[in-house]
C-alpha cells in the first residue's frame, strides 16, 4: 500500500507516526484505535506494547525518552483520568509526549457512563498543561497528528489529540 | 515485626559498585532515591523525586530504547504495590536487559513508616498488612525469574543476578526498618533527565 495513496485516516495516523520515527507504541484495547494498533504491531521498527492501565503509558514515555525513543500512547477519553497524576512527570521532566485519544461520550454517545470523563477530558488535560489538538473531519487528521508530532518532538511539548466521536463514527464501534 | 537483617544502604553500595556506562538506573521516590545517591549520584542514575509507581513501567521504556544497556529499577514496597499491573506489562515484553529490586522494609517510609501490604497479618492495630508476596505477584504475571532475598549470604548471588543474568529479573529484598540520613541528588526533573540523555546518548 502506498502511502500517498491510503483513504482511510486511520492508516495516515500510522503513516504519520512512522514519519516521525515513533518506536514505541503503548495503548489499552480501544475499537476506536483498534485498525491502527494492528497495523503498529506488524510494522518491524515500531514495539507495541498492551498496558494494564493507561497511566503506565507516560512512565514508558518518559523512560523511552531517556533512551532516546520517541513514543506514542493510544487511549480512549475514559482512560485519561488514569493519567492524570502522572501527566505531571512531562512538565516536572519536561519531555516530549504525545497521545492520540479517541473521544467517548462526545457526540451522540448512548453510553451515559461515558459522559463524565469524555466531557471532563479536554479540562483535565488542560489543567495539567497539555496541549490540545481536536479533530472531527477525516481530511483533517493527517495535519493535525503530524503538527501535534511536530509540537511534542521539535518544540518539547506534551501533546493531546483529541479524535472526536463525529469524526470515529457512533455506529462503527466494534467494527474494523 | 520485621525481622529483616539486611541494611538497604550497604546492600545497594554493593549491587551498584563498579558501576560504568552499560548499567543504566532509576530509583524510586524516596529511601530508593537517598540509597543510590549515597552509593554515588552519577548521570546514569535517574533518582526520582516523585511519580510513585512510575520506575517499573520507565525501566522498561529505557531497557526497550537500549537493548545493549542494562537497566536496573531500584525501588520499595510501597512504590511496587501502586503499580502491580505494570509486572504484567514488563511479563509482555520479556526484556532480557531489565532487573528489579525491590527493597521491601514492609513500611510507608516518607510518611511515617505506617505498614504496607507486605507487613505480615496480625501483627497489632496500627502495623498489620496483608502478606503479600510481591515476588509471587511478579511471577504470577509472567516474570519466571522472580524471588525473595533475606539472607546476607544471597547477596554475593543477587547482586551477580540483577546486573548481569538474563532478565526480566525480579527480586525482592527484606530490609530492616531504619533512620537514615537523607543523602539527596539535584531535585530539578529536567537537570536530571538531560544529564542522563547527555551521558547516553551525547545530547541532551
């Protein structure tokens, strides 16, 4: 498959994180993510890695640093205020960090028990000083992983992605 | 009741002399931290002076990004009973560079030494825990190379062990409880992380 070529945003996400040289990809199981956690897991130069909670993510991040790996961490909106406390750690270390998080209780969710994290994401997030990137249009997701890679790598920033409902689809969950 | 009689000081000074630039190491907030600075601060060490429960899931970040290095992860008990699931993590991995040790005093040092998890049943009102065996937690999650030290005669075998056997390497050491001096290294996060970028890789 080329590059140039891919339709689909979820495979330019992949396409993006190999342009910026990630090598360690850590996520929780998310249908959201699923598509590009496969694909992660059958590149060579990529090492994925299945947390037990999603807060291992920014210590995995902060130690792939140190060893001069860039990282990427995959989680859904329900699982950010598991980070929460340890999101401290880019600001006290002041390490590059970048997370792709596909949104629930966003847009039409059914799920009432999606609600208070989906909607408390954005805030918490803001509180501990990351960075906010949003996308709801499949067009624009390439430019905004790849400004968002751009902001964590060259300029040193913690960066989120927030990949919105509208955008994954309420209908598709649980499908490839 | 803690009948350990291994000090953590002098065991340490031991599992890291002759330290050079292939032993790369993070030590858990606290007596973890104030025990490898005493041993001697060096830029290869990443003493942290918060993130409980991150050390396990860093070392094994690093010992990922550095497969010709070893990585070590100094920490306590309390600091390995908030990030259980993360032996899992690093079961999933099987890096054959990564050890663990964890210096378990059956106590919440920095906040008083209130018992932890590990601190035996029954044993009074105010100092009971559960038993638990982080050894058996850590290969009951994948980690086959997993045990409890509690004798100074296993030490010459833990410190061959945690440097150079064929990880992941899990080990629990019982230590007494004791009042020590706080031997501290530089506090700044981002001091800390570029001295030791700067040391691996020849940048910060």
């Amino acid at each position: 498959m080329n590059a140039e070529t891919r339709a689909d945003w979820r495979d330019q996400i992949f396409d993006v994180l190999q342009a910026h040289d990630i090598r360690q990809v850590y996520h929780v199981p998310d249908a959201g993510h699923s598509r590009l956690i496969e694909h992660c897991q059958r590149s060579n130069s990529i090492r994925t890695v299945p947390l037990t909670t999603e807060e291992e993510g920014i210590a995995l991040a902060a130690g792939a640093w140190l060893g001069g790996q860039r990282s990427v961490l995959l989680m859904q909106s329900s699982g950010v205020g598991n980070t929460i406390n340890l999101m401290g750690l880019t600001k006290t270390l002041r390490f590059p960090f970048l997370t792709l998080i596909t949104m629930r209780g966003d847009w039409g969710e059914f799920n009432s028990w999606q609600y208070p994290m989906g909607q408390g994401t954005p805030k918490v997030l803001e509180a501990m000083g990351v960075l906010l990137y949003s996308v709801d249009k499949a067009d624009d997701v390439k430019a905004t992983v790849d400004a968002a890679a751009r902001a964590a790598f060259n300029g040193g920033q913690a960066v989120a992605v927030l990949l919105r409902q509208k955008l994954i689809g309420i209908k598709d969950f649980g499908k490839k | 009741m803690n009948k350990a009689t291994l000090q953590r000081r002098p065991l340490v000074k031991k599992i890291l002399e002759g330290a050079n630039e292939n032993l790369l190491v993070i030590a858990g907030l606290g007596s973890s931290n104030w025990d490898i600075t005493e041993a001697g601060d060096r830029p290869l060490n990443m003493p942290l002076w918060g993130a409980m429960g991150a050390p396990v899931g860093m070392g094994l970040g690093l010992a990922m990004a550095q497969p010709a290095k070893r990585v070590l992860v100094i920490t306590g008990d309390g600091d390995m009973l908030m990030s259980l699931g993360s032996l899992a993590t690093v079961a999933t991995q099987q890096l054959e560079n990564l050890a663990i040790v964890v210096l378990d005093n059956e106590k919440f040092g920095e906040t008083g030494n209130q018992a932890t998890h590990t601190s035996p049943r029954n044993n009074g009102p105010t100092d009971s825990g559960a038993g638990t065996d982080l050894a058996l937690i850590a290969k009951g999650c994948g980690i086959a190379d997993a045990s409890v030290v509690r004798d100074a005669g296993e030490v010459p075998q833990l410190v061959n062990d945690v440097r150079f056997k064929k990880g992941p390497v899990f080990r629990v050491v019982k230590v007494m409880v004791e009042k020590l001096e706080f031997v501290m290294p530089p506090q700044d996060g981002a001091h800390l992380k570029d001295r030791f970028r700067q040391a691996l890789l020849g940048h910060p």
